[in-house]
C-alpha cells in the first residue's frame, strides 16, 4: 500500500531538480548540469576562516585575511563556493520553495563540517527578527540547522538566542557598515551557559559574506559565557564580487 502511494505520488509529482527544476529519477537531489557548476570547499582551506587556497601553502598556515582580522570565533567551514547555482539553491531555501532542500544541503554541510561533530555540539541557528520570521514564516538557518542535526545526531536548540532588534537589509552594506549594522542585535537566553553546560556550539547559516553576522552572534554568546564556538553555512562569498542577496 505505501508502495503504491508512493508510485502514485511520483506520477502526480515527478521528482526534478531540486536547483532548476528539471526531471529527474530520484527525488530530493540536484541533476547533473547543476551539481559540475557547483564548487565544494576542499582542502587546502584556511584551518580559521575556511577561505579555499590557491595553492597548499603547507598544514597550519592560515590566511591573510584571517591573521589581519581575527575572528571572534574558532572556526569557520562552509560546504560550497557562493556562485551562481549556489545562489539559485539558497533563494529557493529562504523561501522556502522547497522545504526538502534544507536535507540536500545539510548533507554536504554535515561533510564540511566533519571536524566538527565529533565534540557533540549544539546547533544554534542564526535567528531572524520576529517581524521578519512573521513576513517570512521561515527560516532558513533553522531548516538547516534541524536537518544537520538528524543526520549528525546533535542537538539543536533554536531558542537560545534571539535577534532584539530589526537590522537593516545588509545588502549593499559594506563590511564595516555590516557590522555597526549587527553590533547589539542579539540576545542569549539567561541561563544559556547552564543549558549548554560546556558543550562546543556551532552556529549554523545559508550564506557567509563578510562574516558580520556570525561574528556579532559569536561575541553575544561569548559575553554569555560559551567558549567554543564554530561556524558553518552552506555557502561562502570568496571573492568581493559575488554579495548575495
Ligand atoms: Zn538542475
């Protein structure tokens, strides 16, 4: 009987292209087009910022970027480049276009990620603002952070923190307006470190710009008494032409 419903479901829904709609033969994936003009971040990666290198500049060297400007927190992975297709998955994401992406990509993150798992973490998404989660009545990080969790079998707690003001769009900000943008934007729950009782957080998001965000998440919770804190989205800008929107 469920077999046959899920037969029936294939002929009333036919499974496609989860970035371009194609037809496809298995559900819940990418087609083939649009998996070779991804770009996964593999090593040799910044051990700090997860910035992909050029060329292996030897273990342990960290990037430019990462020694002029220290961030607040460990470490940074992303599964892919943000480019075109990467940009495409992560509109349909926001809007929640289709729910069953949110597995699709917590799949590659969970193996960006891998360093990550083995210390047990809570996942924290990156939460909205209540005006715009009401607009939106979905958010993406959530989706994500929720669907690394099963299949990293960590925990997932999306009500630790909150946003306490509405920021600015940051699109067309630069960096440093980024980040006045998001200074004092969120709030840890009271008892946070209780909560956590010393476990690792890693914080969860669809895309990584300038990093304004995660960072101003990152000092709020270490102001709240949490130490290790890594961050991880599914894409990351590499280079300054690419602001997402
Ligand atoms: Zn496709």
């Amino acid at each position: 009987m469920g077999r046959l419903f899920g037969r029936v479901l294939d002929l009333v829904y036919p499974a496609t292209c989860l970035a371009c709609d194609r037809p496809l033969a298995d559900a819940d994936t990418i087609c083939s087009t649009c998996f070779a003009t991804l770009r996964p971040i593999t090593a040799p990666y910044c051990p700090v910022l997860g910035l992909p290198f050029e060329a292996d500049p030897g273990s342990g060297t960290v990037s430019a970027e990462a020694l002029a400007d220290p961030p607040p927190f460990r470490r940074a992975r992303a599964a892919l480049v943000y480019n075109d297709p990467a940009a495409r998955i992560v509109s349909r994401l926001k809007y929640g276009d289709r729910p069953e992406l949110a597995g699709f990509c917590a799949a590659l993150m969970a193996q960006a990620g891998a360093d990550f798992w083995a210390a047990g973490p809570v996942l924290i998404p990156v939460p909205l603002h209540a005006r715009r989660f009401v607009h939106r009545r979905y958010n993406q990080s959530t989706e994500l952070a929720r669907a690394l969790a099963r299949r990293t079998n960590c925990a997932c707690r999306a009500d630790l923190v909150r946003r306490i003001r509405p920021t600015r769009q940051q699109v067309g900000l630069s960096a440093t307006a980024r980040e006045r943008n998001v200074a004092g934007a969120f709030a840890a729950h009271p008892k946070l470190s209780q909560i956590l009782a010393g476990r690792p957080v890693v914080l969860v998001d669809d895309v990584y710009t300038t990093g304004s965000t995660l960072k101003a998440l990152t000092r709020c919770l270490k102001r709240a008494g949490v130490e290790h804190i890594d961050v991880l989205s599914f894409a990351r800008v590499v280079s300054d032409e690419a602001i997402p929107i």
